[in-house]
RNA sequence: GCGGGCGUGGUGGAAUGGUAGACACAAGGGACUUAAAAUCCCUCGGCGAUAGCUGUGCGGGUUCGAGUCCCGCCGCCCGCACCA
C-alpha cells in the first residue's frame, strides 16, 4: 500500500463525481449559519481556460473552502461574461452564429474548470447572453430611466474604426482601444448614458472605507474620479463688433494667481470660438487643425503649445484698465471646466510655453520661500510650488490657500452680468459612463424611437426585448441595424410605425451586477433584495489589476443605482478586494527571430547554465525573458496538458507556493515538479503512518517530550496557516505547511515510539485538513486513507488548543552592543532582573565586559537582550 | 511631469523595530542501485582553515538595536497624463 505512488488522474476524476453527487457545494440560501461569499472574476468565455484562470481560481477556492470548514455557509459561484465582440468576429470567421460559439466555448471551459476540482455552485451559473438574464437588465436600465439615472444625449465620442463602435474614456488606452488597439477617433454622435457623474463625489468618499481594498486601486480611482477645487470667474469682455458676448467664464483651480494673469484662452471647441471662426477663416483653420492633432494622446503629448488671438480683449478683474487678450489654445479641453481658462504664465507651464511664445507678459505673484522679490524672475520653467503671493495688490504676503480664500470672497461679492463674479466649484475628471455600443451581440436597450412621442420605453410587460437569431454578418457594422425587421415596431404609446433602439449595451453592464444575480440566480425579478442584502457585499473579491478602474468602478455605481432603484439595499458591493499577480513564462526565440512554445523546446543545463534547444530540429533556441503568458509570444502552458500530466491539485499548489499573490508568478517546470514531488511525499507520509499506527496501537504518554514537540508543531501550524489564509497570504501558508510535513516525516524516519506515533496519527490528520483548501482530491484520498467517515471537505476546520502554542522555555539572542553574540535558554516570561543575573553571569558576557560594567542592559521580555558595555 | 509601489543569496521569496535569508527551486557532494528513475542524507550570501569579520541598491540620521522608521540620492516597475 505505501508503496505505491498517488495517481492524481484517477484520483481527481473520482472525488469530483464524488463531490459532485453528494452536491457537495450546494448553497442554500435560508441556511442559518453565517454567510460568507467569495467570488473570482467571471471569465468571459474565449474557448479555453489559461493559466491565470488557474491562478485565480486557486486562489478563490483555498478562500471558500478555508471559511466552509470554519462553519460558515459559503457561496462560491461562477458564470460566464458571455456578450462582446470576439463571439462576432468569431461568427464572421467561422460562418456560425455568434450564440453558438460562445455557449460550445462555455461548455468547453465549464469542463476546464470543473478539472480543476473547485468548490463551486453550480447550479447558480449564469450566462449574460441569456435572455434570463439580460432581461434583468433591461428592467434595471428601464427603472434607471424613470429614476433620471440614464440620458441620451450628443457627445463627441471616442471611435474604434476597427471595431466600428464607440468606447467609454475609461476603454480608451493610450489613445487606442483597449480591445482593437487601433487609434480612437473622435465623433459626434448620440448616445446612451449612465449618470455616473452623479456619484463622482461620494464614489470617492466611499473608497475611504474599503479599508479591505488594495490601496493601490484606490488610488487609481482617486485620481480618475479626479476630484478639484475652483473658483468659476467670469471675465468682461471689452466691447466688439465679433460678438455681442458679454463675458467669458472660466474655470480656475489657482485663483490666487489672479494679478498674474496675462491672457485668456479658450478651446478650439468653445462656443465663442466656434461663433468666431464661422466670420474668420484663418481661426476655422486653426480649428480644423488643432482636431487634425486632436486625437491622439501622443500627439497630444508631443504638440507644440499653439494660440490663436482673436483680437477680442477681457478687462482684468482687479488690474484697473488693465485688459487681457483672447487666445484661442490648442491644449485647452472643452469637456473640462468651462473649456476656458485665465492664463498665469509664471505659475503653470503650459500657459508660460504660450506666453512665450506670443511674447506675452509673465508676472510672478507667488515668491518662493527664501527668495528674493526685487530679484525672482520665471525664466522658462514655471513656478509652481509654495510660496508667498506678492505684486498682488490686497494679496499680498497671504500663502496660497489663504489668497485663494480671500479672491474668493472678493469675487463672490461683485457682480458680472447680473451674476456673481466669482463662484466656488468642485470639478471632476469623471465623465457620464457611455453605455451604447454599435453591436448586434449584447444586450438590447429596451425603447422605441416614435417620430411623434419621442424615445418611448418598451413597456416591462413586453421584456425582455430579445435578440435576432436570424442575423448576418456580411457588412461591416451593427448587425442589428442591418436585420431586415428586427427594428421596425409599433410605438408603445401611440402604435405608429417607430423604430427600436438597435444600440447593446456596453458588456461592463453586464458584469456590473452579476455578483447581485448569483444570490438569487432564478428570480423573475433582478434580484430578491431580503436575499441579496444578506449576500451582499461580497466578502472576498478576487480578480485582476487591469480591471482596477473599469469594472470596479462600474460595479460600484451599478450598486448605487440598484439601491436607487429597490433592488440591493446598499452601495457598496465589494468588501474584500485582492488583486492577483499574472503568471509569467521564460520566452523562447527561435534563430529566425521566431517565437516558439515551450512544448517544442528542451532545456539543457550544466550547472548552472542552460540553453535550450528544439526538440525536432536540434536547432539552437535563444532564452528570452520572462514575460506574461501570451499568445503571441507563444510563452503559454496550456492547463488541460498540466492537469493531464501532473494533475489539478499540482498545478494549484504550484500556483499559491513562493510567490506573494499580489505579485507576478513565474511558471517553471521545476517548480511544478517540485510540487508534484510533494503531493507524493504527503501521500507516502500519511500511508506510512497509517501502517505504523496499526502495528503499534498502543497511545499516548502525553508526557513524552517527542510526542508534545510534535502536537506543538501542528498546532502552531494550524494557527499559522488559519491567519495566512485569511490575510490571503497563501505562499506563506504553503510554507508552514511544508515545515509541519517536514518535521512530521522526520518522526516517522526516528524510529518512533507509540506515543510518537499517536501524536503522529493526529499530526497528519490535521495536516490533510490545512491542505485541502489547496490539494483537495489530494487531502479526500489522504482522508480516506486515514479511516476517517465522510469527505475532508464537510469537515471542520481543525480547532487550535491555545496550550500547544505555549512553550515554557524561550531561547533569548544576548546582543553585545547590538551584535549577536550568543544565545540563552530561560523560562519563558522570566524577570527581567532574574534575565539580567543569569545573562550577567556567562562568561562570553564577561569576557566580552572585561570585568568592567555595562553601560546599560536591554532586555525585552522573551525577545532579546543586549548590553551596551 | 504627477501619483503609487518596489530594490534581501544563483532564483522565487521569509522576517509585530529584536538571532537576516524561514520555506521552496536550482546547484554541488554523498547513500541506496548492476544501472537508471524514485527516495534519503549533507553543503549552499561573501571573505576566512578556525575564531571571526562582513552583508538587505547608495549616502546620512533616529535608536540599546534598522531589511523594517526619517532625510537625500540611484535604479526598476505600475497607473495617470495638456484636467487649468
């Protein structure tokens, strides 16, 4: 029997029938014991799983099963993020319907998946495609509507020609799109709008709270939410026959810096602009060529400041008879502010490249500390730190928040046009979300354009507005446009001839509340909010750091207007966020610069070196970088090959040993043999002691000190791997792990007595129970092996005895000026003048004194000592 | 440019201000074997024969004591980026 070797690949198949015939991970929602939900990013569903699904999904279910043995009542779902544009592409290429390739990919990596082992609830899958659920979503969108939290409005858009669709700003990436790559540009069009921007100001004062989310991905909220205090401040304009505009607001975030003000500059796409430029062609070129650059943010980066003076002039708000010209800049954002600006050459960079350049006067007004006034002049780098305002008039020798508050009120008490001259405002960077995407496969937005009503509502009783099955896909564009009858419907209201709303929904909707769904997954309604209010927020979220921004914050608002609209009772729906690291790969190049796959390569090594060559051809392989897994480097290891090799539980524990989680994991043959190696050992371990346990079935002298150590080391390690877990710091529960299975194998190697032997029949067991979480098919053969009734994974964790964790002995490092010097074994919790005496009296301590006395003794209680002689 | 993070052996990484390098991988040596695989044992930051000295990117500081805290550099990574 220990002779033999574990065999994952009929072990593993035979505890997932087992688990799955006895519904192992069934949730129950009316079930009484503390709920506890842990959820993973649901994949959207390509065809086949890869490594960082592994990862990620190891991770989750270490969580789930770690709290289900705790007692708790865990839901752990999963589903498919099934809308988007692959299953379109994929249609075209393959002549199939895009429905068809995605639920045969579902399929296929549901089967992945479920190789894996995970303790998942499957009966609460969910497809977004399906119309049970997309029709959800449509009456959430339409409760939205009647709750002022959608708008249709015109917007310059960002456009993917590629893909032919819009993008969200948060979709755009370095002026590409995230999906396509290809470089955004920007049209008019009308489009659908969640109001997100509504909740800018408390979608950031909530992320104070998420005390359990990385701070990292607050940050990156933060500053996209891109909160910032001003003061709007509306300029006179000197009489012109151009305009019979009387003033100009901008928006200013340094009015302290007023009396430095040398122009005024508007966007190109500021209303006054355009007014202007339609009398003057060189302006409507200088229009036309700022949008020419427009696009692009490297452009953008790169572009000259560039102005154009209009001829118009402002009077300086508190320079009497002072006037200021109207630039228009390239470099000034409409969709910011009021899309003008008061230009201060001598505080803000881009305004002193202008000013520079158009020979426009620069006046400091903020001295920096320590400088000298009659002396500090700008030179081509603006001043923008601390300081003291001067050649400000009234502002003088105020600092700059207090200078700020003074024009402040200096502003808010005069009046321009009728109105106050000067407002207090808070901007933010955050724009509406824009949810209309130009695609035939997502989710329909349910309303009908009439001619004579106007944008009408699908009634709720005609939900869900369905897709097409009959649709092609021969023309470029949206094929829901394109479908011959699809659109053409009677007006709800007046039942004239009108036209459907042929705009999906961006697919970030539908991962924006599918956590909420999978609470009560067969609802006739959204959610049932008593259910989903006692789910909710999920516990523990577990996904990737490139959805820091999009999905997050998505997920964040949809929750709010959820609660808006009656369906969850609060706003936040994540608790616990963790981001897990990638998983990376050496690369392989071929002499022909090719990449090539791990698989068609082997690695030799002489000692240290290593060089790799091809398999078939012998021919010589280059060994690049370690990289992210992708496709295009060819650097993947496909996990239904390390499943069919090393089995799915070596492939999990491979993923959550060495490496932090947060951070990059390297995948290495070594290092997944290395845990292949170890599963054997677990294996053969407990079998040993199983056999030496019926041999000697005598027990337990509880004063046997072997026997105690060994009790002392399982318990230590099951305290140790519990709080690991649950800081989600699993390479170091790995560790413990590996350090009990060490100390374990050496008793049974020590000729063990029966009462080594019964503390050694308890140590493994416990052992098998720290490593289910992790190897769980593993630990049911181990469990089984071991006698015990049942499955390891109904049982409950191991409970600590807090007597284990006690030693009565500690061994004290004695410091010699703060350099280790020797060690001493006292009873623990030892009078620091007994500590003293005894330490005082070994003669490394006086050799090192020279029999004269020490300055000073340090002694921290069961820590450390240290003399200072 | 702004914001955030990181820098520890050959490698991945441990280390509430308290014995730096846990645990693992790689490497080297040995045992078992006809041989191999598997397994087991030993060594493994550097210098040094030992004692010892030295060592956490670099330079300072605080402290009885610093990988950890503070200041200043250097390097790498990530995010944002004409946001007034």
């Amino acid at each position: 029997m220990s002779g033999e070797r574990y065999n994952p690949r009929e072990s593993e198949p035979k505890w997932q029938k087992v688990w799955d015939e006895k519904q192992s991970f069934l949730t129950a929602n009316d079930d009484p014991r503390d709920p506890y939900y842990v959820l993973e990013m649901f994949p959207y569903p390509s065809g086949r799983i890869h490594m960082g699904h592994v990862r990620n999904y190891a991770m989750g279910d270490v969580v789930a099963r770690y709290h289900r043995a705790k007692g708790k009542n865990v839901l752990h779902p999963m589903g498919w993020d099934a809308f988007g544009l692959p299953a379109e592409n994929a249609a075209i290429e393959r002549k199939t319907h895009p429905g068809t390739w995605t639920y045969a990919n579902i399929e296929a990596m549901k089967k992945q998946l479920k190789s894996m082992g995970l303790s998942i609830d499957w009966s609460r899958e969910i497809a977004t495609c399906s119309p049970d659920y997309y029709r959800h979503q449509q009456t959430m969108f339409l409760n939205m509507l009647e709750k002022g939290l959608v708008t249709r409005k015109s917007s310059k858009v960002n456009w993917d020609p590629v893909d032919m669709t819009v993008l969200a700003n948060e979709q755009v990436i370095d002026g590409k799109g995230w999906r396509s790559g290809a470089p955004v540009e920007q049209r008019e069009l009308v489009q659908w709008f969640f109001k997100i921007s509504d909740f800018a100001e408390d979608l950031l004062a909530a992320l104070d709270g998420l005390t359990e989310w990385p701070e990292k991905v607050r940050t990156m909220q933060r500053n996209w939410i891109g909160k910032s205090e001003g003061l709007r401040l509306l300029f006179e304009m000197v009489r012109s026959d151009k305009t019979n505009a009387t003033s100009i607001e901008v928006f200013t975030t340094r009015p302290d810096t007023i009396f430095g003000a040398s122009f005024i500059g508007l966007s190109p796409d500021h209303p006054l602009t355009t007014q202007l430029a339609a009398d003057n062609a060189d302006l409507a070129a200088f229009v036309a060529e700022c949008h020419r650059h427009g696009t692009s943010t490297e452009t953008l980066e790169k572009a000259e400041k560039q102005g154009f003076d209009t001829g118009l002039r402002v009077k300086h708000p508190v320079i009497e008879g002072e006037t200021l010209p109207v630039y228009v800049a390239n470099f000034i954002l409409m969709d910011y502010g009021t899309g003008a600006i008061f230009g201060c050459p001598a505080h803000d960079q881009r305004d002193l490249d202008l000013a520079r350049k158009y020979g426009l006067s620069v006046t400091p007004v903020v001295l920096p500390p320590d400088a000298d006034p009659a002396t500090f002049s700008i030179d081509n780098e603006a001043y923008t730190d601390a300081g003291t305002i001067f050649n400000s008039d009234f502002l003088n020798g105020l600092s700059i928040d207090d200078a700020k508050k003074a024009i402040a009120e200096h502003f808010g008490a005069r009046q321009v046009d009728g109105k106050p001259q000067g407002k207090v405002e808070v901007n933010y960077r955050l724009r509406d979300w824009g949810i209309s995407r130009q695609r035939y496969w997502g989710c329909p937005i349910p309303v009908v354009h009439c001619e004579v009503c106007g944008t009408v509502p699908v009634p709720k009783k005609d939900l869900p507005v369905v897709l097409p099955d009959d649709v092609s896909f021969d023309k470029p564009g949206n094929a829901l446009d394109h479908h011959p009858t699809w659109k053409h419907v009677n007006c709800p209201q007046c039942g004239a001839a009108a036209r459907r709303e042929t705009d999906t929904m961006d697919t970030f909707v539908d991962s924006s509340w599918y956590f909420a769904r999978f609470t009560a997954p067969n609802a006739d309604t959204p959610t049932i909010p008593e259910i989903a209010n006692r789910w909710l927020p999920v516990d523990q979220y577990i996904g990737g750091i490139e959805h820091a921004i999009l999905h997050l914050l998505y997920s964040r608002f949809f929750t709010r207007a959820m609660k808006e609209t009656g369906h969850v009772g609060l706003d936040e729906p994540f608790k616990g966020m963790f981001t897990q690291g990638m998983v990376t790969h050496e690369t392989y190049k071929a002499e022909t610069g090719e990449w090539v796959n791990p698989t068609e390569i082997v690695i030799d090594s002489e000692g240290e070196k290593r060089s790799a060559r091809h398999i078939q051809t012998g021919a010589p392989i280059t060994i690049g970088s370690v990289e992210k897994m992708s496709k295009s480097k060819k650097n993947v290891v496909d996990p239904d090959e390390i499943v069919a090799t090393y089995g799915a539980d070596t492939a999990r524990w491979f993923m959550l040993s060495d490496s932090p989680p947060e951070r990059d994991v390297q995948w290495t043959e070594a290092g997944v043999e290395g845990a292949s190696r170890f599963q054997q050992r677990v294996w053969r371990l407990v079998n040993d002691v199983v056999a030496l346990a019926e041999q000697s079935p005598d027990t337990v002298a509880s004063d046997d000190k072997n026997a105690l150590d060994i009790r002392k080391a399982v318990h230590r390690a099951i305290a140790g791997v519990s709080q690991d877990i649950e800081g989600l710091r699993f390479n170091r529960a790995v560790a413990q792990i590996y350090e009990l299975t060490n100390v374990l194998a050496k008793a049974r190697d020590g000729k063990p007595t029966g009462a080594v032997i019964a503390a050694l029949r308890e140590g493994v067991q416990s052992l098998i129970q720290l490593i289910n979480p992790m190897m769980p098919h593993l630990a049911e053969s181990c469990w089984e092996v071991l006698g015990n009734e049942g499955l390891v994974s109904d049982a409950l964790w191991p409970e600590v005895d807090p007597a284990m964790l006690v030693d009565d002995e500690v061994t004290l490092p004695i410091q010699i000026n703060g350099r280790r010097r020797g060690e001493i074994t006292l009873a623990k919790g030892m009078a620091a003048a007994d500590v003293e005496s005894q330490v005082m009296a070994l003669d490394l301590v006086q050799k090192a004194l020279e029999g004269k006395e020490p300055k000073k003794v340090v002694i921290v209680q069961d820590r450390i000592v240290n003399i200072v002689a």
